[in-house]
C-alpha cells in the first residue's frame, strides 16, 4: 500500500472512530432519557422495543468501535493484514503490537464493563442467553434469569453502557497515545488548514 492511500485510511478510519464514538454516547443518553409517551397509548411492547432497539445500538457501536480501533493499529504500525483478515488475536500477538506495549492494553477490550458490553452484542446476535422477564414479560436476553421491572432493568443496562464508554474512552487516548494519532491529526490540521487558507477560508474568517 501507498503512503498516501495509507494516510488517507488511517484519517478516514480516525473520522469513523470519532463519529461511531459520538452516536453511541447520543443512544446511550437517548435509552437513559427514553420515557413512555404520556398519551397513554404506547404499552410496554411498545416501549420495551425501543428502548431494545436503542441499547442494541449501543452494544453494536462499542463493538465496531472495537474492530476499528484494531483496522487502525494494523495501519498506523503496518502490519499489513488485510481488512478482512484482522482480528482481535491477530493483532494482539503481533510483535509491533507488543513492542510498543499495546498488547496487553488491548485486553480491556475483553473484561470489566466494555467487555461486558461487547459480549452482550455477541451473545445477542448469535441468540445466546438466558429469558428475562420484564414486567412479566418474556425476552431472551444475555442477563440474569430473575423477573426484574422495565426501569430496574432499564438502570441496569445504563449503567453497563455508560461505563462501558467510560472505559472505551480511557482505553482510546492511551492507545491513541502509543499509535501517535496527535501528531497525524496536528498534520492534517496543518495540511487542511493551509489549503483552507488559500480559498480565503480558516477559523479567523
């Protein structure tokens, strides 16, 4: 590969982190503020399905945010794999990888409440878990099998995805700071911000 076509997909692969990143925290913060309309009509289906389908999102993006971040370590250090070709274990053996200490950071991946999160997506998709019961009524679910209310269960699942970003975003500034990512955004900025510049354009106008 290219040094340009290699530059130009590690800043892509940075801008899609970036944007999976935020539209998580915005589902996050959509499921925690989800509240049944107060016309009375939306039952607990209804309202169930949404907030199911706002956590999904929320467990799919901290699993692509996983599978990213890994694209841009086999960019940054030129490892080379093909895209289709890289995962977890891959990556996390690579000798690159452990050289500059990022193999054993990558294991948060896999424990504490973002693993938890990324297995929740996992064992949802492949329909593994346990029934829940949720005001008595019945979904599978990667959770307890005890009969919780929608808001106890609705609290618990906040609190597994908003520490899961917590824990993503701590992770992502440490690797980002092994991989150098401030330096190739500090050039991009410079390289834009001259071609800015030159279409009377830039922050001062």
């Amino acid at each position: 590969m290219g040094d340009k076509k290699r530059t130009s997909e590690i800043r892509n692969l940075i801008f899609e982190l970036n944007c999976v990143g935020i539209n998580c925290f915005r589902s996050l913060e959509q499921f925690y503020s989800y509240k049944k309309r107060g016309d009375g009509k939306s039952g607990l289906d209804e309202v169930l399905d949404e907030l199911l389908y706002l956590a999904e999102n929320c467990f799919m993006r901290l699993y692509i945010l996983r599978e990213k971040t890994l694209q841009l370590i086999n960019l940054i250090l030129e490892i080379d794999l093909d895209e289709g070709d890289v995962n977890f274990k891959l990556i996390k053996n690579n000798k690159k990888v452990k050289k500059i200490g990022l193999s054993k950071m990558l294991d948060r991946f896999h424990r504490g409440k973002l693993g938890k999160a990324i297995s929740f997506r996992t064992k949802a998709t492949h329909r593994k878990g346990k029934i829940v019961f949720i005001d008595k009524r019945p979904i599978v679910l990667p959770e307890t099998t005890k009969e919780i209310t929608l808001e106890s269960w609705k609290e618990e699942i906040s609190g597994i995805l908003s520490g899961a970003m917590k824990e993503y975003s701590s992770l992502k500034n440490k690797i980002y700071k092994k991989l150098g990512v401030k330096k190739i955004i500090d050039e991009w900025d410079r390289e834009y911000g001259e071609e800015i510049k030159e279409y009377g354009g830039g922050r001062d106008a």
